[in-house]
C-alpha cells in the first residue's frame, strides 16, 4: 500500500465498533496525512446470534469474518476490540497484530435507569449480562442480586433496558466513552470490585504479515505501555487455554518507571470459588510474567475448574 493509494479498514458493522475505526483514522490521518481510508463493514456470526457465544464457537464469532476479509484481501487492516479475540489460539496464519493503541479506561460502569449504586440495588435487581466473568462476580459479591441474559451491542442493550427487559446494565467504561454515551452510567466499578476481562479497553490493528507498508502506516500508531500489558495478559490466557465460557479476569498494568504488574482471577461460574493472583515482573519480559501468574493459579487448581466448565 503506498500513501497515495487507499487503505480499506474492515470492521464489524456496529455503532461501537465504527466509532472504534474512527479513531483509528483519526489518528492516522495526523500520522500519516498522505494516507487515505475507506470503511468495509462486515456483519459477524457473533453479531447476528443473540443465543450462547459457546454454540458458535466462543468469541471468535466476532472476528472470524473480520479475520476472512483481510485474508482474502478485501481489506488491508484490522481493527479488533483486544477483549474479543481469542487467546487460547493463535491468530489466524498469515496475519499479525500491527500495533495496540494507547488503553482506554478498562473498568465496567453499571447502568441504573434511577442512578443506585452497585451497593444500594434492592434484593432481586435483574441485571442484564450475559458475561460469564460479571455473572461470577456479582454472585459472588452481590449473590441477592438476578442475572439475565442479554446480548447485543452497547446500543441495543441500552433499548432493551429501557423496554423494560432488565432492571440494570454492566457495561464497558470505553465503550460508552465510544459511543458518546457516559451520561446513563450511574457508578463506574473499580477493577478490585469487577475485574475487567483479559485486553479490557485496548483497540489492536491487524494486517496481514506480508503487507509491509501497511504494517510500517499504522504501527506508529501503537502505544508501548500498552503493548507490554497486552502480550502479559494475552501469555496469561494462553497458558491458562480459557475458553468463552470460563470466568477468567485480569489486567496488567505498565507504571511510569516501567514497571509492570499482573493481576489476574480465575472463578467458578457461580462465584463460589475465586482464584487469584498477583504478581509484579522485576527482571520478567511481559510474556514471562503472563505464564508465571498463570503457573501461579494453575498451582491453585485453575486447569481442573476451567476444563470442569462445559464448553
């Protein structure tokens, strides 16, 4: 791809999901304003399937057609939300990740149409969620409160509140930054009270591994910080071979001197068992300290009660 030419960006055809690459072409259009960008919007399995992830396959229901098109070259980038990308294989042959932006906010905001907290919800409060990492937490911290299911795109679980099919929402802090929508968050949740998922808040751009000027466009757009919390996480799902329907949380996080920690649970899906770990890297590459806290909740029986999940 040279400058004068134009670079197709594939994504899922959400209102988020659009709102995501146009940050991307915001920020490469003061990068590299010699490059031009035009929008391929694809609509996912993951998308158009409103029952269990699992039956599809898990999360790569939202990537798979994404991953399609730029193999077969109808498009030159990628732009994935982090969290929906599976760890638990590679990527697809002939790809890689070009950059990772800089992180958004990566805690979770609950949505109370009468603005309670987590705290003040009466006995009973159904919470629309069909996140197996926020249905083990909120059973195991708030158990009186009801889960129901509800998927969808941040939009549309916001229509379905408001219809009255949930009492409350959890949602992503970054994404209803995205979607210009921070007004009906009636408390954002620290990450000790719901841990975020593995890639919370980080947009990944993908190419395919051949396409150099694509790769050397955009991969100044990348953040290093974010980049050294993302292979952390990312090692640490890997080891622990997650699948869609295991409760496994975690961040990692880069300081200012450069030092970088993980944090990172593994839960029963009712809550009642919580394994947890933390450690901070010293000397550790990023990779390194993701399969040590992994090795450490491996050691605590995280292999026996992710393979106990049906999947």
């Amino acid at each position: 791809m040279v400058e004068t030419e134009v670079m197709r960006i594939v994504s899922r055809s959400s209102p988020m999901a659009l709102a995501q690459v146009e940050r991307v072409r915001a920020e490469l259009a003061v990068a590299r304003p010699g490059v031009r960008t035009e929008v391929v919007p694809v609509t996912t399995s993951g998308d158009r399937w409103m029952g269990d992830l699992a039956a599809l396959g898990g999360k790569g229901a939202f990537t798979k057609e994404v991953d399609a098109a730029l193999l077969a070259g109808e498009a030159d980038l990628a732009v994935h939300c982090m969290k929906d990308v599976p760890a638990d294989r590679p990527l697809p042959a002939g790809t890689t990740f070009a950059a990772f932006l800089r992180r958004d906010d990566i805690r979770d905001a609950l949505v109370h149409p009468g603005g309670l907290t987590l705290d003040e919800l009466p006995d009973g409060t159904r919470i629309g969620t069909s996140s197996v990492r926020r249905i083990a937490q909120l059973a195991s911290s708030h158990p009186q409160l009801e889960c129901v299911p509800m998927r969808g795109n941040a939009n549309r679980r916001l229509e379905k509140l408001a219809a009255g099919d949930a009492d409350a929402l959890l949602l992503a802090v970054s994404g209803l930054e995205r979607i210009g929508r921070t007004d009906v968050i009636s408390e954002v949740l620290s990450a000790d009270v719901m841990c975020p998922p593995i890639g919370a808040g980080v947009l990944a751009l993908q190419c395919r591994e051949e396409d150099e000027e694509t790769i050397d466009a955009v991969s100044g757009l990348g953040d290093p910080a974010t980049h050294r919390e993302v292979t952390a996480e990312r090692m640490l799902l890997h080891v622990l071979q997650g699948h869609c329907n295991s409760p496994i949380a975690g961040y990692a996080r880069a300081e200012r001197g450069g030092e970088l920690s993980l944090r990172a649970k593994v839960f029963t899906p009712d809550g009642k068992r919580v394994l947890n770990a933390h450690e901070w890297a010293g000397p550790l590459d990023p990779a390194t300290l993701g399969t040590s806290v992994a090795v450490a909740l491996l050691r605590q029986g995280a292999r026996e009660l992710i393979d106990g999940i049906p999947h």
